[in-house]
C-alpha cells in the first residue's frame, strides 16, 4: 500500500506547463483536484471510481514527466508509447478504477475545463502565451461532446469563456 500511496504522491508534485512561459505555477495535484471537482459538477451522477480517476488521471507522470498534449496530437507514436507506459504502471500498481466511455468523456472534458481556468487566471496576470492552448482546448471538448454531449461541460465553458463558443 504503500507504494501505492508514494506513486500517488510522487505523481502530484509534477510540474506543468513546463514548456510554456507561465506568470504562476502549477503542479498536477493541484490540477487533479480542479479536474476532479469540474468533473462533480458537470456529472449528473458522479461514481467514486470517476472521482479517483480524475484526481489520479496523471499520476503516470511521474515516470514520464508532464508531456504536454500539442506533442502527442502531433505525434501520434508518441502518444501510443506513452499510452503503453500509462497502462503498464496501472497494471504494475493495478489501482486506476475502470471508467466507461460516457465517463471518461466527462473525465476529458474537465481535463480541458480546468486546463482552460488556468490560462485564463494566466491571461488575468498578463500572460498572453497561453491562448492557443485555450483554443485547443475548447476545439477538444466540442469534439468531445459531438460524441457525448453533456450540457453542464458546455454550460460551464461558456460560464468560464463569458461567450459563446463554437
């Protein structure tokens, strides 16, 4: 158990946004904790297994480091390398909860939702760097929710933009 809990730990002390010019930091345990509280709000029926995903979704990083998401979109083989690390180490820990599609949609919207709250407080601080990752993350979650609508994720993205979007 209690490689468990130190893979957890060590998991949460990631850096973000290491590749980007940031006013503040953040590290993946404070972006796990903003996942996981969006993803009780835009949930219409929030199982435990999705909150522990949420708040350790990114505890493989601790292997792999924060590698950020324009990489593996523009890489794909990176994207299934890293894949194939992620699952290795839930398999080694064998502790990430099973989730089903429609939540693992929901788990990948609160994902950007946060990310998208982030930048915004950076753009608040005078950090102009960080609106292309806004885009993208606003393109992600209207992807998503073309397969999965949920309409909190969007209720809740036009609350955070303060317009509409798409």
């Amino acid at each position: 158990m209690k490689d468990k809990l130190d893979l957890i730990l060590s998991g949460g002390k990631v850096k973000r946004y290491h590749t980007r010019d940031t006013i503040h930091s953040q590290n993946n345990a404070e972006h796990s904790f903003g996942v996981a509280s969006i993803v009780a709000i835009i949930s219409e029926d929030c199982s435990k297994d999705l909150l522990l995903h949420a708040l350790w979704h990114d505890v493989h990083e601790c292997k792999t480091g924060d590698i950020p998401a324009p990489a593996k979109w523009r890489w794909p083989q990176l994207k299934n390398v890293l894949t194939k690390i992620e699952k290795e180490l839930e398999s080694q820990i064998s502790f990430m909860p099973k989730i089903s599609d429609k939540e693992n949609s929901i788990l990948k919207m609160a994902d950007c939702l946060e990310t998208i709250v982030f930048c915004i407080k950076e753009k608040r601080f005078g950090n102009t760097h960080l609106d292309e990752v806004i885009s993208n993350c606003q393109k992600k979650i209207w992807q998503i929710n073309d397969k999965f609508p949920n309409a909190n994720a969007i209720r809740l993205l036009h609350d955070i933009i303060g317009e509409k979007t798409k």
